[in-house]
C-alpha cells in the first residue's frame, strides 16, 4: 500500500486512516518496525485531516518510543510536519469563515489568538510544550544526522503555525538546538529553509520575541545561502522588520541592533547578495531597506558599505528597472541618497560607474510611480552637491539643461497630487543642478526655470493638502540647495505640513576654481517614453575588485582609469579571446556570409589523430573544451532566432569587446595555437632555416 499511495495517487477513503490508527494502536506495546515506516509513510501522503490529532499523537509516539531508530525518526518527523500542516490549514479555514460571517451580518470580527488556541484544542492536540521538547530531544540525540536535522527544523516550523503558545515555545526554549543544528549543518538547504520561515513568522506574528540569538542565526543562514533566492528573501524580510522595530525604540535599542548585526553579518555580504540576486525584486527590494536603515544609522556603518561596493546594488537596479518593482526601485533610490550624503567617495564611484545615466533611466522606465520619482529626486538633489556629477548632467551653453529642468518640475506636477514630499525636492534638485560659481552661468540657468509652472504646482498641492507655501518657498529651497544638509528623508509631512527646513552643512565644499570637466550629454526622455535609450552596464564585474565579495579591510582605496573603462561598458567574451574571434568568423561566415555549416565544423573541430596503444590510430580530441562548447551554445541560439541577424552580431561583437577573425587559416596549426602550443607547418620551417 505504500508503495501505491504517492502525490498523484491518493486513496482518500477515511476507513484507510482508522484501518491505519487500529493497527498502530494494537500493535502499541511492541512496535514492529517495518509496519510503523510503512504506516507513516502513507499517512504522510495522504495529509486527511480525519482524525489528525490521532495520526499527530502516534507520530509523536514513534518519536518518543523509537528513539535508537533514525530512519523511523525521520520519518515520524517528516509526517509530523505535514500533519501539522494539515492543522494549519484547518485553522486558516476556520479563520476565514469566522471573518466572512461576521462581515456578512455587519460584526468586525476577528479571529483571536484565544480563539485559535481554543479551535486548536478542540481538536484534540497534544499541548504546546510537550511535542516541542520531544522533537528538540531527537535533535540533541542526533546532531550530526543531516536528514533528521532538517526533518526537525521542518517540524518546528510547521508547529508555529498553530498557536502563540508553540511559537513561543520553540523560539524562547529551544533556541540552543536550533543554533547548534544550523551550526553542523550549514551548507544544508532544508536546514537553512526552514530556520528562515520559522525566523520570518517570529518577525510577522511576534516581534516581541526577537533576541540577539535569533538574528545571529538570521545572519548565519543568510551568511550559508547568498544564492538562494527563497531563503535570502526570508531572512532579509525578517531583518528589515527587526531594524524597523529597533529604529521605533527610544531605549538605544537601534545602536545595539546595528552593532549586533554588524558583527554577525559583514557588510560584504549584503552586497554579494545584492551581487547574486540583482534581478530578484524580491530579495533586492528588502535588501535596500535593511541596508537603508543600517548605514542611515552612523557615519562609520555608511562609510563601511560604500567601501564595501554598495553603491553597486542600486545603480544594477537601476540598470534592470524594466524588470524589478516600484517597491525595488524606490528603495535603491533611497539607499543610493543614503550613501551619497556627503561622501566624496561614493560620490566618485556613482560618476564612474554611469550612474547619472542610470538615474535618469529609472526616472524614465518608472516614471508612474510617485514613491519612485520622490526618491529618485531626493537622490538627484544629494549626488548633484557634488560638482563633477553636476558637470555631467548640465551646463549652460548646452541646450538639453533647460529642457532637463523644465521637465523635472513637469514629473514634479505630475506626482505631487501623490506624495507632497516631491516638490520640494524637486526643487532641491534643480537648485542643486544650477548652482555655479559663475554668477552669469548661474543666473542663465535659474531664469530658465519655469515659475509659472511652480506657481500652477503649487496650486494643485493646496487643493489637496493643507500645505501653505508659495513661491518664495520654493525660491528659497533652490537658492539653498546646493549648501544644504539633505539628510533628512522628508520636508513634508504626507499631509502637506513643513517639517522642518534643510539646515545648512557645517562645512559647506568649496566651489572648484575652474570649470573644465567633461560634460556628458544625458538629456532624459519624456515621461511616457518607451525602449531602451541606453546601453546595458555591467556594474557589478569590475566593483568585485573593489570589495564586492570581500571584507571591508581588504577594499582597495582608488578606482584605476582600467577599471573605469570596465565601468562604462567594455564588457568580455565567455571565452578566451582567441577563441572568442574564431567563433565571430565562424558565426559571421553562416548567417551573414552563408557558408552552411560553418559554425557546427567550428564547434566539433578536432585534433589530429593520435595512436593508441595498439597501434590503431584514433580520432584526436575536441579542440573546443565542454565548458566553451557550453558557453557558446546560447549565442549560437540567440543568431537562429534573430529576425536581423546583422545587427545581432554586430551586438555580441561590442558586447564582447572582439573583433570576428579575419583570416582563418585551414592548417591544423592555426587552432593548436589558439588552444595552446603553436605548431608550424614543415615547409614554412623549412623556409624560416637558412641555407648552410
């Protein structure tokens, strides 16, 4: 019978549970082995909530009576798990006809915990406590058992799902085992799976059970599995939900929380995250936040991640906006103006790495979103403090900074219906982008900007909030931007009120003597545009060798002109460039040139025979490795299914950085000297010997 029940084959009779039960009961003072593993085995499968607090006690029965069994405890554990899953979705029923039954008659009813506790036992449980020291035994009698581990942990997590009192229980008794399980086990994924869903209910349901043990074991299961998207998003929605309630504490609780994680979760790792994750909406978007409110906290944690690379993160998303959330994009908006705050350094790697073309191209893809366009000039107004970023997006003799000002305050009136808090940094960041030591250059940029357009801005702003400023307002956050402390992450309050006025820096940055920089023409599209308006970046290659992936100590001080250059753009062939031009011929000889079959006689070209012990002569090996045939294959795909196949080639050409051979040689030598040893020819040796 065991071997017929199965997901796609269930016998869903329930004479087959109580057949089930009454021999596990008749058999209850001398257990049969093979019985008990076959009888859980089906009550796994099957998952009936006929009589679930029996099938749950008899689970617990095994555990308690086999205990010199591993096999059977594993397998008593893993039918635990799924039968209190099966109680857990009983409870969520429960839950929702209650609520639809009291809003049916005009009643706000909810679903206590009182009365989940009291559904619970009505259905006959064991009672919290009992069943979780039971299983944290098991664990503690085997810590080296992978499976088992594993087992547990899932069992645990399926258990605080039904009451407080669990919860409670497994996350305030039994945090020993728990750490000494993810401690041995490590590199297991069910381990690390399941501590984060038991670590992510705690953050939803009970943050007031949140302790320094539990956000070490956050930050080492994180710390195990950077690659794994589910448990990444898990723990790092857990955090973010920790650093909130830290930062709403007015007892020091934020500066222990942030030192505490810190320690246990070098900054280097978040950004590997962000690193392995960056098309992961996701992971990406609570990932922000965490880093916001981290490196929000001090001077010194800021410092750390922009050493760390940070800046990465945010400008990769912005690169991707097409693809990720608003949610996402705002939050890398918020980081990127974290980081920026007076911080020259990150300042010089946000320039190098593209990243006003990149603020421009989120502002553009996620133009209808007003959380996104409020953060996204909150970070314009911080990064154009600095004058080399300011050189690269405006300039008074080039005609595109009057269209880009006008059209920032044109998004402006757009959104401020939305949020209030986005005029004034809009302002901000025009008074930001015009200041100019010259005082003529100055005062042709801020007369271009529209004040009709501020005043109808402002119009619309008093029909909807209970704001009362006027244009003098906005005069005076554009003449002070640039001087200005832009820390704060409001004005307005969401009602229109004035929080407060950016004060001025302690030590406002001396205007540079000359102004001689490198413009670069970024003009920003419409609002409504659409498609690509820019090349890809791949930010994250070259900021490896900056610190991504390794420690803060390690990170080196200064951006080479070679990095740069890998900055904006130079990218590389999957394979070495030799090969890389061979296979650009070969591909440009078939689909351009059409030569059939050029690029299948490239890719199974072989080397010359060899003989074998026998003295049989063998067909010689591959001269294209498994892993270049590997890496080539998908661009071999990408030139069959393009509808132009020029320009595709002409792509992966730039995009690789490699020209296609020109000259192919036929001889044997020519590919032994591109997979290493040239071999020359006998009449061309010939010719290069002189005459005795």
């Amino acid at each position: 019978m065991a071997d017929v029940v199965s997901p796609d084959c269930r016998l869903c009779d329930p004479g087959l549970v109580d057949y089930i039960i009454e021999q596990l009961d008749r058999s209850r003072n001398k257990l049969n082995t093979l019985t008990v593993e076959h009888a859980l085995a089906i009550l796994c499968v099957l998952r009936a909530p006929h009589r679930v607090s029996e099938q749950i006690r008899h689970c617990l029965l095994v555990l308690r009576g086999l205990k010199s069994e591993p096999h059977l405890c594993v397998r008593a554990l893993v039918t635990a798990s799924e039968l209190y899953e099966v109680v857990a979705n009983l409870v969520n029923r429960e839950r929702a006809a209650k609520q639809s039954t009291g809003s049916y008659y005009g009643g706000g009813y909810t679903f206590s915990d009182d009365d989940q506790e009291a559904f619970v036992s009505e259905l006959g449980l064991p009672p919290a406590g009992a069943d979780v020291q039971l299983v944290a035994t098991v664990m503690d009698l085997y810590t080296s058992n992978r499976k088992l581990a594993g087992a547990a942990l899932r069992t645990f997590a399926a258990m605080a799902k039904i009451t407080r009192k669990h919860l409670q229980d497994i996350v305030a008794g039994e945090v020993r085992p728990i750490s000494n399980t993810l401690h041995e086990h490590a590199k297991s994924r069910s381990v690390n799976l399941h501590v984060a869903e038991l670590i992510l209910l705690v953050a939803k349901t009970r943050t007031d059970l949140v302790s320094d043990g539990l956000m070490m074991m956050a930050c080492k299961s994180l710390r195990s599995s950077t690659r794994d998207a589910e448990i990444a998003c898990n723990i790092l929605v857990s955090l973010r939900t920790f650093l909130q309630k830290a930062s709403s504490d007015s007892d020091g609780g934020p500066a222990a929380v942030n030192r505490s994680l810190a320690q246990a979760l070098p900054f280097d790792v978040l950004v590997r995250v962000g690193d392995t994750h960056h098309a992961n909406s996701g992971v990406v978007a609570p990932l922000c936040h965490c880093m916001n409110l981290q490196a929000a906290a001090s001077k010194e944690y800021r410092d750390d991640f922009v050493n760390a690379g940070a800046i990465a993160v945010p400008l990769r998303i912005f690169d991707e906006a097409e693809v990720h959330t608003p949610e996402a994009c705002a939050a890398a908006a918020q980081i990127l103006k974290v980081l920026l705050t007076e911080s020259k350094k990150a300042a010089s790697q946000f320039l190098d790495a593209g990243g006003p073309r990149l603020l421009l191209n989120v502002l553009s893809k996620q133009s209808e979103s007003s959380e996104v366009v409020h953060r996204c000039f909150a970070a314009l107004a911080v990064a154009a403090q600095f004058v080399p970023v300011r050189w690269a997006l405006v300039h008074p003799e080039l005609p595109h900074t009057f269209t880009f000002l006008d059209q920032i305050l044109r998004v402006a009136e757009v959104h401020v219906s939305s949020i209030a808090d986005v005029l004034p940094w809009a302002c901000l960041a025009v008074g930001a982008l015009t200041e100019c030591e010259h005082e003529e250059s100055q005062e042709i940029m801020r007369k271009a900007i529209n004040e009709d357009l501020l005043q109808s801005t402002l119009t619309k702003m008093r029909s909807h909030y209970s704001f009362r400023g006027d244009l003098d307002f906005c005069m005076q956050l554009i003449n002070s931007a640039a001087s200005c402390d832009l820390s704060d992450v409001a004005i307005l309050t969401e009602d229109g009120g004035l929080l407060k006025m950016p004060a001025p820096r302690v030590e406002a940055p001396e205007p540079p003597k000359s102004f001689h920089a490198e413009t670069v023409v970024l003009v920003p599209e419409p609002v409504k545009v659409q498609g690509d308006w820019h090349e890809p970046l791949d930010i994250f290659g070259p900021l490896r060798t900056l610190g991504v992936g390794a420690s803060a100590a390690d990170f080196g001080a200064a951006i080479t002109q070679e990095q740069i250059a890998v900055l904006r753009g130079v990218s590389s062939a999957p394979v070495k460039q030799p090969v890389a031009a061979q296979f650009l011929r070969a591909v440009r000889d078939e689909y351009l040139e059409g030569k059939t079959g050029a690029v299948e006689t490239f890719m199974t070209r072989r080397g010359p025979p060899e003989e074998g012990d026998d003295g049989v002569l063998y067909e010689g090996d591959f001269l294209l490795t498994a892993d270049e045939q590997r890496a080539l294959a998908p661009f071999i795909q990408r030139m069959q299914d393009s509808s132009d196949k020029t320009k595709e080639f002409t792509e992966i050409e730039h995009r690789w950085n490699v020209k296609a051979q020109e000259d192919v040689p036929e001889e044997p030598g020519f590919f032994a000297s591109v997979f290493g040893g040239a071999v020359t020819s006998p009449d061309a040796k010939a010719e290069a010997e002189p005459d005795v």
